[in-house]
C-alpha cells in the first residue's frame, strides 16, 4: 500500500493532510505521485505524518515498501 491508497481508505484527502500534519502540500503531492519518497523524507516529516495520522513512524515507512516480486523470486530460484 501506498500513501495515496492510505489516505483514500482514511477518507482524508492531501489537503487535509497538509494542513493538520503541517508538510507542505507539494511534498504529500510528490509522494502521492511517485516523484518523491518516504526514504528520502526527514525524519521530522514522517513524524509529522504519523502523528497526523495517528500512526506510527514505522507504519508510514512501511507504505514505501515496495512488495517482493514472488515471480523474480521464483526465476532466481529455478536458475540455481
């Protein structure tokens, strides 16, 4: 899951976000949108995103994850 799929499940829009978690709107539109990551944020902007989410550090981590490619996986494997 992503921060856009998060934040459609809460019924929160980017907007609201911004303003009760105090990042600037460009920075949740370019994470929304791919063109920036949650890697690559402060520290101090995923803790204003997890507080105004009320969630943890972690859990806004975790939606950057990308998930394990089960097919690459299983090629690597049958290689071997």
């Amino acid at each position: 899951m992503n921060l856009q799929t998060y934040l459609e499940r809460r019924n929160i829009t980017k907007y609201q976000l911004s303003k009760i978690s105090g990042v600037p709107k460009t920075t949740i539109l370019d994470i929304c949108a791919g063109r920036s990551s949650l890697e690559r944020c402060s520290a101090k902007t995923v803790q204003q995103l997890a507080k105004a989410l009320d969630c943890s550090m972690e859990d806004i981590m975790a939606l950057s994850e990308k998930p394990q490619n089960k097919n690459a996986a299983n090629s690597r494997r049958n290689q071997s």
